[in-house]
C-alpha cells in the first residue's frame, strides 16, 4: 500500500509538472502585458495554442530526415523527465534519488542537442545561424551551471535536490555569500537557457536577433506544438529549481500525510507566482542585448559561480 501512495505522489508531481508549464507561460505573458498597459491575452492562451497546433497537419521539408521528426518528441521526453525530478510540492519521494543536478544538467544538454541538430537538419540558413548560437550559450551556460552545482555539492555534501533541499532549510545553513553568488548566477543561466530578455525575445521573430525561434521555423503542427510545450517545461523546470534549492519552505517532508502535500501544493504554486512576476518585471524593464554581448553576460554567471566556489574553499580553510 505505501508503494501505491509513493507511485501515486510521485505521478502526481509529474502530472503537477506537465499542466503548470504553459499556465506559467501564459502568466508571465499576462503579467508583461499588463505592465506595457495592453490587455493581453488570456493565462489560458498558452493551452489553446497547443490544443490548435495538435489539430493541425505537421508540414515536412521534402529533404528532412527522421531525426527532423523525432527531435520534438525526444525534447519533450528529455525536459519532462528532468522537470519531474526536481522537488516541486513534496520531497524524497519514490524517485528522488535520480533527482541528481548532474542528471538534471545531462538531460537538459540532451534536449539542446536535439533542438540543435533538427535546425540544421533541413539545410536553412536559419536554422544554421540558430544552431550555432545555441552551441555558442550553452558551451558558456553549462560551465556556469556546473560551477553552481559544484558550490552547492560542497555546501550540502551532495549532489541530490532532495538532500540539498532538505539542508537549506534548517537555520544552521544561514545565509552564505557563496550561496548568494550561486543564486545570482543561476538566475543568469536560466534566463540564457529559456531565451528570455536581454539574450532572446521569444515573441520576435527577426531574422538578426531571434536564437531559439531561428531553429523551429521549419516545424508546424503537433512538431511545433511538442517544442512550444518543451519550452514552457524548461521554464517551469529553473523556476522550481530555484525555489527548491533557495526558497525550499513549504516542502512536504516524507511520511507526512495529505494536508502537508496540499499545503505544499498551494506553496508551490505562489513560489510559481513570485517567479513569473519577478521575470515579467525585469523583462519589461531591460532592453534586449545584442549578439555579441551574450558571452560577457554568460562570463559573468561563470565568474560568479567560480567565485561562489572559491570562496568555500577559501572559508573551509581558514
């Protein structure tokens, strides 16, 4: 019976996962089009566009292969699980101990991977030019990434989300300059890797500018539907990275019964809240940077994860 209730959080927290990423979307659309004083669209919108995309027929290049086919399947699957494994409502569930940073950071370059190889798949000049400027972010944003983990993985003494987030709820943690360095970092890695303001607009579509909208031009229907719904999923997937390893207040522990899983939900929930209103602000209150300033905004991120890195060393040993 126990292992029934696991299986059944556990699928509830994946299933959590997959409907809250295009309302995430919609919402920080909502809340940037509010601040520009227009109506906009509503927080639902994100769901029709998927459900509209799945009724349409997807058109294929006549010269694409079958990895042109597979590629937003294999992202999806890729995002989803790496999304899942992160704590969202409740930790140490039945799977948490594949909830690895290492794993989390494999499967996300996977899904880049695909993204990048489908873009030059079909042999456009867009696709070329957005696939290398993918490769160009995330051969910066990873090292970033794992100067992050590293900082935290000498902090906690591990490299588990549930065990990290566990440690940092207790007072004794306190607050570290380190772990702010760390902080301000991933904030930096996560806006790089979603393609958001000032490294992408994902609501442009100009042919200089765009990264991620360069190599998806080609694709149309459930394809296109498949990568809308991948990118949401990596939104929603550095947004509860960040809560579960910062703000892990609200997580229900294990053994705890069902009043705490839903006290744990309705946390989740405004930690979601709190995020799409703090990206919408600072999205609406910077310009986009041009091209080639995107390694000196991504150097920074790799300095402030090398500095948070150091500095443990540095205070372990005095």
């Amino acid at each position: 019976m126990a292992l029934i209730l696991d299986l059944l959080v556990q699928g509830a927290q994946m299933a959590v996962v997959l409907l809250l990423a295009p309302l995430l979307t919609g919402f920080v659309r909502k809340i940037k089009a509010r601040l520009q004083r227009r109506r906009g669209a509503s927080v639902l919108q994100p769901y029709r566009d998927l459900a509209r995309l799945l009724r349409k027929e997807a058109v294929v290049a006549e010269n694409a292969s079958w990895l042109f086919r597979a590629a937003p399947y294999l992202m999806v699957a890729a995002t989803w699980v790496a999304a899942a494994l992160v704590p969202t409502f409740a930790t140490g569930l039945i799977f948490s101990w594949s909830a690895d940073l290492i794993a989390i950071i494999a499967l996300l370059g996977s899904a880049r991977f695909f993204l990048a190889l489908a873009g030059m798949d079909v042999g456009t000049s867009f696709g070329g030019i957005g696939a290398s400027r993918e490769m160009m972010i995330a051969s910066l944003a990873e090292p970033a990434m794992l100067l992050i983990v590293f900082t935290l993985a000498l902090t906690a003494g591990s490299t588990q989300l549930a065990t990290i987030a566990e440690l940092f709820t207790r007072p004794e943690v306190g607050l570290r300059v380190s772990l702010g360095l760390a902080l301000v970092a991933l904030v930096m890695v996560a806006i790089a890797e979603n393609g958001r303001i000032p490294i992408d607009n994902p609501a442009t579509h100009l042919e200089l500018t765009m990264v991620h909208e360069a190599m998806v031009l080609e694709y149309s229907g459930r394809h296109l539907a498949m990568i809308e719904l991948a990118a949401s999923l990596k939104l929603l997937l550095y947004v509860s990275l960040i809560a579960a390893l910062f703000v892990p207040w609200g997580l229900a522990l294990p053994g705890t019964g069902g009043g705490a899983y839903a006290v744990g939900l309705v946390t989740y929930l405004a930690k979601l809240a709190v995020g799409g209103v703090l990206l919408a602000v600072f999205e609406t209150s910077i310009a986009k940077m041009r091209v080639f300033r995107v390694p000196e905004f991504l150097g920074a991120a790799l300095m402030l994860g090398l500095l948070g890195t150091l500095l443990l060393f540095v205070s372990r040993s005095l």
